[in-house]
C-alpha cells in the first residue's frame, strides 16, 4: 500500500512541533542537580539558571501552542477529506437513526465540506465535527448490549489508570460525566425525538424576542380598494424586486397589504409548482412567506440586521421545524451565541439548503430605516437570491445606494402609481360625510375642483393627503363653506416639513405647555428604549416602549404614594382639602380622556392607534417618522422644550414617578403577568440609571426608588397577598442571588447594578465602617462578576463612578468570592472578561470600552493584585494581559493603565507600610488619584 503523502507545508509545521517539543523535555534534564554542593556561589548561579530556563520554557510553551493552532485545520480537513456523506450512507447502520439525525449529519457534512481552509470558518467547523462525532459514534452503538460493555470496559480503564499514577479524580462528577456522555448515545429513539423537540423549542424561544412584530402591527390597514395595481402584473421576476418611493408615499401599508393579501400567496403557490432547479430535480415544492419591518423609532432590534435576521430565522423555522437541524447542526445553542457571524451563517444555510423541498420570500420594509452598513445588508440579500428558491421583495426612500444596487432590475416607484388610490381616498372620505354631501349639493362644480385640487398638490404622497383631508373635515364640522376650505386647503403646504410647521402653528398657546412636556416625556422614553450604553447581547431593548398610562401617570404632577398597612396605593390630590385614589377600574376612563387631550394638543403628531384594543397599555408613538424627524430638529426642539424652562420638570423623572405609579396598579391586579411587571420594574431603573448618570439626581428620587422597592415587596410572583418571603427577595427573578445580604439590603444590589452611586452612597454611608467595607467588597463582585447575567437581565454596563462609590467605602478588590475551587475575585474577574473578549462569540466582547479601563485603573490605585489568580489557580500577567487584549483598541487608556500598574509595583516595593487598612494618608492619597481617574 502506497504510503500518503504529506504536504510540504504540513510536513515543516510538525518537523517544528517535534523540536520544540524536544527541547522542551530537555530543559528539566538540564536544571537537575547531580550532587549536594554548599558553595553559596553555585547556589546563586543555579538559581540564575533556572529563572533563564524559565523563561525558555514559557517561550517554548508558546511555541508549540502556535504549532497546534497550526496543525488542527489541517487535520480536520483531513478528515473531512475521508468522511463524505456518501460514505456515510452507504452504512446500513446508517438507516437505524430517525429521519431528523440522518439529517443533521447530512448538513455537517456538507458545509464542512463546502468550507474553504480559512480561520473565520474553522471555530464553526470545529463546534460542528463534536456533534458529528457524537452522532457518528451513536451508529456503532445501535446495539445496546455492547454499547454497554463498552461503556464499563472505558470507566474502568479510567480508574485503573489513575490508580496506577497515584492520582485521584480530579473532580467527584468526572465518571459520572463520561457516564452520561456515553449514556445519551442509548436513548431510544422516543426519547431522542423528545429531546430533539425540547432543543428545537429552545431554539425557537431564543430567536424570538418581544417587540418582533410591534412595528408590522403598528402599520394600519391599507385603505379600502387601493394598491390593487400592485397585484396586476402577475410575472415572476428573480433576485430582488424593490419598492422605492418618497416619504410618506405608503411604502409600510404597501408592504403589509401585499403580506396580508391572499392573492400574493396563489402566486407564490404557482411559483412553488415550477420546477425547482439545482440539487432538488422534479420535486414539486411548498413555500413559506416571512416578514419584517424596519423601525428607525424603534429598538436596536428593531432596526438592526440581528433583529433582521432572528425574526426571519424565527418566521420559516417555527413554520417548517425540520429545517433547524439543517440551520443549526451542532444545537449547542443559547442566547449568548446569539452573535451577528452566527446568525449570517445560519441564514445562509437556510437560503443556499437543498435538503428540505421549500422555497422562500422575504418582505422587508424600509431599508432606509436600517441602523446599519446598508452595503453590507444588500451584500446579504444579493447571496442569498443567487439560489432559485429564494425571492425578496424590499422597500426604501429612493437612495443613492439602493438606486445604484436595484434601480436598472425589477422595480417600481410608489409615486407614480397611487394617484387613482389617492383620488379613491379623497372621493370616499368625503362622500361619506354627510355634512360635506349636503354642501355638494349646492356647490357640485366648486367641490369637484377642490377634490382636483387635492389630487394633483399631493404628487403621490398618501401621508400628505390624509393630513389635508383631516383639516378639511374638521373645517366642514366647523360649518366652513366652499371658499374657506379653498382658503384652507390653499393654507397647507405641499413639503410635509412646512405642512408640520403650519399644524405646529395651530396649537392654542394655552396647550403649548402641555405639549411640550408631552413631546419631552415621549422622546426620553423613546430614547432609553433604544439606548446603547447597555449590552446588546444580553438585552433585546432598552425600557419598554412608552404607553398610555406611563404617559399618563407622567403627565399628572398630583399623583402622590400612599402607604398603608400592609398595601400602598396612588391619590391624586384635587385639591387642599379633596383627594381621589386612583385604581385599576378608574384608570381606562382617564387614559381615554389623556388620549383625546394628545391628539387635539399635539397637532395629530402623536396617536395611539390601539387603544381600543389594549387599553391603557396601548403604546404611543408618532404619526409617521416623518414627524419624529421634524420635531428633533435641533432648533426646532430647542424652541419646543423651552416651554418647561423654569419649571420643576425634567422628563425622565417624571417616567421614573410613572413606572412606579404603574406597578403600583399592576401589582394589585392578580391577572397580570409577571414579565410585565418586572419589564415595567425594569424601566423605573432604566430612568434612575439615566437621572444618575446625567447628574440631575437629588434627595427626593431616593424615596422613590425606596418606595419601588416596598411595592416590589409587597408582591409575592406567585400572585399570593402579602409580603415576600424572608428567604426570597423580589430581586431574585432578575439577578439571582450570588451574593447574601440582608433583606432590608438586597435592593441595593439591583442599584448597584444599575449604576445608582448616589443612592448606594447614601444607603452606605448610614452602616458604620466595617459594616460598609463588608457589603461594598460583595456588591463589587457583584459588579463585577465572573459569568454573564441572565438575558433577563437588561443592565447597563459598569461605570467608574459606581466603583469608586465601593472603592471609597471599603471595597476589596481582591476579596475571592465563591465556595469550593472556583473562588474569584472582582479583580481577577476582570482579566476573565479579557481572556473571553478574544472570542467574537463572547458577550464580554462589548464591555471592553475606556470606561472598563478606568475601572481597572480604580482596582489598581485601590490594592489590586498586580498578578490575581484565576477560577482555575492560574496566575494572570495583568501587564502582559493589558498589553496583549486592550492595547491595541485603546492605546492611549492602556498607556495609562500600564503606567499606573508601574507606579504602584514601585510604591508597593518601596513602602509595604502604604497598604495597611485604614491608613488616613493612604486614604487620602486613594481619594485624590480616585478622583483624578474619574474625571
């Protein structure tokens, strides 16, 4: 048999590993001592020696860790040289697996062979070739009996081995773990549909998140028996097809009545009875339709390729399940994996499979409203339509970018095909009015012209005509004749910028108050809902979007809290002497009548299109982005918030009052649910973060927040009346319990979490000093902890000023936390945080910001360790670790990062006396530099 032959480069690659292994092994060799000597001088040059050695070895470590990196890529293609999936097939053992894993292999097999040898695949193929080598070995153990044997016969080896060396388990669970492993190759084939089902479900629920369809519902119906010309043309064309138009044009309704239309899925039925091309031959194949909506207003989901791609992943999978296996083979899956890379390329195997029969169409609506690299976005579209079963349908303003992309392919412009649908909407907006009937009746030729007139100033705009079409229907309620309503229509200008100057202008002065506080109080909660200082990973949103009765509760400056034995409630005072308590049954009527007030004072600009349907839990948002974009233009903003000026009223503490106003309604109210209530918990943080941060925090928030925390409390999830357990903090939904304070202290966490220095300072500031430099050394690893929060979680991210409130009251920065082996410390968590961030997988990745490095400077200045030990007892470099993960993005906060670390080792080795606790001169000296970082 002819032996293989090894590539050049391979070759020299392990000629290198085995001689910088043998070195390697030589080095011990050197440094052993062949006699007893006494001379005082040779001992000094052995010990010379051996630190040279040291550093050789750690040299030669390195190297042959480069080696291995190296090497994998190279054995991995090797086998999946070997390894094809007709080989595989051919196994009769093959055809004992269900229908599902058969499938799975399939799919590894084929994209690890399709994959170039490059490094931005070989982390996603090495994830995939563990599963495959599970399901693999699930093959040779069809047979239970020897499945069995063999199972023992590997324990034992185990055991016999490491009595043999002398050595123990390292941990308890080690054999039972391999059991287990060994063990999920023997469930029968009922309980492994069960489990693949269980995994399928997960992954669905990961995908999805809340506000996935909150900008398709928020779009209204398309108007009776317009955009029929959209379904006239029944050709197919293939690639992209793009929908342009200018603002306000109808694109969104567009969008959604073609999705809502049954007639777009008879054509995509005759489309999926062509005959599909490519690997599927003659198969007649089904079709699925998903959707999504870009929302510039909206949440970082809501207007990002990573929303972009969970709701459509989520849309064709939760419809056809069976292609999970084919998106995500290896189904180690979470939220934390959740990354845009991995999201791409299970989109693109979705697009590019030819596994499953199915075709696909995506509706996406407003390009232009993607936060994004929009180059990079047609990119994703263009590959994915070079597969014949794959069509998109997109929507945008006319761009430079999307005109140059698709203006010579398939298309149509919005402007130039809906004069019939705006001459319908006029003629039945005003043939339905009856008061505006009887005036045709007698001026039939001057009312036909003002219906012209109407038609041909609106050049294709829908949203144009329907706010024209409103103020001339309030003019007929008005009994206005024929010649003000020329004088009225005549007064509206056709941009849509001037028309929103001329509604503005309409405003009575005595409701520009009112007013201003509204589009205050909306922009803040908009705002924080899409805020980025908080981890995107972890966090689908930022507060919850802004709704009626928030609003509500904002805009009432007489709601005051009441607390009462064993309750707390909300009176609004009416006046000296009179006092209403508002409750769960009152608070729709007044909702409905702020709803009424926010129309008629806000110009129309503001709408809650859902009322009816949800109550005071209906979101607010405004009439159309156009709108948003004209009032945040920062003149024009300047002159609306300068109504407030000189009053006690700041936005974001009025929707911190209202959240709280709002638990205090949702709480007393069994049938609601628990995430709405910690959502809305959520949101009261999420303001007092911002007030904090933004320096406006005074006394008064302090018994607010004190007050959310004594509601929360008063709550028990499960619905019960009366108040938490001792045991169990309301907290503990949110952040766990991973450090122990008392109950009267567990909602400091919460708060130091949240960046609320000021509140912890002055809770802290009440315990006597030994009392504070215990609970601030736990709520710095709290801070700064050693694994991820929950993606409940929706935290910002740490901020210096919270450190230093801890640091300041006593914090140990190198205080290890944790039972057992795997004790750590806010510092040594920190250089954790490092080594995760190397991974584009981690979640870490985005907290390595200057603000991290000021921190680290604050535990340096504060004691730190210079060389903490980690979880596993392995000592971390902090100066090599800096120099190696943080340099490179931010040199000049590294610089002085690392010159800080230089400092202190010379203070340190200078004067040990400096580091005693409680020295006043070293507290001084902290304080000042503390202060110095800060700023």
């Amino acid at each position: 048999m002819e032996e293989e032959k090894v590539p050049t480069g391979f070759q020299h690659i392990l000629c290198g590993a085995d001689a910088a292994a043998e070195e390697l092994l030589r080095l011990p060799e050197e440094l052993k001592n062949s006699g007893v000597k006494s001379d005082k001088w040779e001992i000094v040059r052995k010990a010379i020696q051996t630190l040279r050695k040291k550093s050789d070895i750690e040299t030669l470590t390195k190297k042959l860790e480069k080696f291995k990196d190296a090497v994998q890529p190279h054995v991995l293609f090797s086998i999946l040289e070997n390894l094809d999936q007709d080989s595989l097939r051919t196994s009769s053992r093959f055809d004992h697996l269900n229908e599902k894993t058969q499938l799975i292999i399939s799919s590894l097999l084929g994209n690890a062979t399709n994959a170039k040898e490059t490094t931005a695949v070989m982390q996603e193929i090495q994830d995939q070739m563990a599963t495959l080598i599970q399901l693999v070995c699930r093959i040779d153990t069809i047979n239970t009996n020897e499945h069995h044997r063999t199972r023992t016969k590997i324990i034992n080896e185990q055991i016999k081995r490491r009595v043999a060396g002398g050595n123990v388990p390292e941990h308890p669970g080690t054999l039972k773990k391999i059991t287990a492993r060994f063990e999920m190759l023997d469930v029968s084939n009922a309980e492994e549909i069960k489990l693949r089902r269980s995994v399928q479900d997960d992954i669905l629920k990961t995908l999805m998140y809340p506000a996935m369809t909150e900008r398709y519902e928020d779009i209204g119906e398309a108007f009776p028996q317009t955009f029929e010309w959209a379904f006239e043309d029944s050709t197919t064309d293939s690639g992209v097809y793009w929908i342009s138009g200018k603002a306000g044009s109808g694109k969104s309704t567009l969008m959604k009545h073609i999705f809502e239309d049954f007639r777009t899925r008879k054509y995509l039925e005759q489309w999926a009875q062509e005959e599909a091309g490519g690997n599927l031959g003659q198969y007649r194949v089904p079709f699925c339709l998903a959707t999504f909506f870009f929302w510039n207003s909206g949440t970082p989901m809501q207007k990002s390729q990573h929303g972009l791609l969970r709701a459509l992943l989520f849309q064709v999978l939760s419809s056809w399940p069976e292609l999970i296996p084919v998106v995500f083979p290896d189904l180690n899956f979470d939220k934390g994996a959740l990354i845009r890379g991995r999201l791409t390329s299970a989109f693109r195997k979705l697009t590019q499979q030819t596994l499953v029969p199915l075709k696909l169409c995506f509706l996406v609506d407003g390009l232009d409203e993607f936060d994004g690299d929009h180059e990079e976005l047609v990119s994703l579209f263009k590959l994915a339509t070079n597969s014949p079963t794959v069509k998109i349908c997109c929507s945008s303003r006319p761009w430079v970018i999307f005109e140059e992309i698709y203006g010579s392919g398939p298309s149509m412009r919005m402007q130039y095909l809906t004069r019939r649908d705006i001459q319908y909407y006029v003629y039945s907006k005003f043939i339905h009015n009856p008061e505006f009937c009887r005036l045709q009746r007698r001026n039939l030729e001057a009312v036909a012209n003002l219906r012209k007139e109407i038609i041909n100033q609106a050049a294709g705009v829908f949203l144009w005509v329907e706010l024209v079409v409103r103020s001339l229907l309030l003019g007929i309620r008005n009994q206005d004749d024929i010649e003000i309503l020329r004088q009225r229509l005549a007064s509206m200008p056709q941009k849509l910028e001037d028309l929103y100057l001329h509604l503005l202008s309409l405003i009575e002065p005595v409701y520009w108050v009112w007013a201003s506080k509204a589009f205050q109080i909306v922009r803040a909660a908009r705002e924080l809902c899409t805020d980025k200082s908080t981890d995107p990973i972890k966090r689908d949103a930022g507060s919850t979007p802004l709704n009626i009765s928030t609003f509500f509760f904002a805009m009432n400056e007489n709601v005051h809290f009441s607390i009462e034995p064993n309750r707390t409630g909300l009176v609004e005072k009416v006046s000296s002497r009179l006092a209403n308590t508002i409750t769960q049954e009152s608070l729709p009527a007044r909702c409905g009548a702020v709803k009424k007030h926010l129309i008629a004072r806000c110009a129309g600009l503001l709408e809650v299109p859902r009322f009816e349907r949800d109550g005071p839990k209906a979101v607010i948002r405004f009439h159309h982005r156009t709108a948003r974009d004209f009032l945040y233009d920062s003149g024009r903003w300047s002159q609306i918030s300068g109504y407030t000026n000189g009053m006690a009223f700041e936005p974001h503490k009025a929707l911190l009052m209202a959240s709280v106003s709002d638990l205090v309604i949702m709480t007393a109210d069994r049938s609601t649910r628990k995430l709405i209530i910690y959502n809305t918990a959520t949101n009261a943080m999420l303001y007092a973060y911002y007030i904090n941060t933004h320096q406006i925090y005074n006394e008064k928030e302090t018994p607010v927040l004190d007050f959310l925390d004594r509601v929360m409390t008063d709550w028990t999830p499960d619905g019960d009346v009366g108040r938490s357990t001792e045991g169990v903090h309301w907290t503990y939904q949110m952040i766990g319990d991973c450090v122990n304070l008392r109950a009267n202290m567990r909602f400091w966490k919460l708060a130091t979490l949240y960046g609320l220095d000021n509140y912890v300072n002055e809770k802290l500031g009440q315990l006597d000093r030994t009392c504070a430099a215990q609970i601030s050394s736990k709520l710095l690893y709290l801070l700064l902890p050693s694994e991820a929060w929950p993606g409940r979680v929706r935290a910002p991210f740490e901020r210096p000023e919270m450190v230093s409130t801890l640091l300041y009251h006593g914090a140990d920065p190198n205080l290890r936390h944790r039972r057992g082996p795997y004790q750590t410390s806010p510092w040594s968590n920190m250089f954790g945080y490092m080594r995760a961030s190397k991974s584009p997988a981690s979640a870490t990745s985005d907290r390595l910001r200057p603000s991290f490095i000021q921190i680290m400077q604050l535990l340096v200045v504060a004691g730190a360790d210079l060389n903490p030990m980690s979880n596993t007892n392995e000592l971390y470099n902090s100066e090599r670790m800096v120099s190696f993960y943080i340099a490179k993005h931010f040199p000049d906060d590294s610089r002085e990062l690392l010159n800080e670390m230089v400092r202190q080792k010379r203070l340190r080795e200078a004067d040990e006396s400096e580091l005693e606790e409680n020295s006043p001169p070293r507290r001084r000296q902290f304080l000042v530099h503390v202060s110095e970082i800060v700023v």
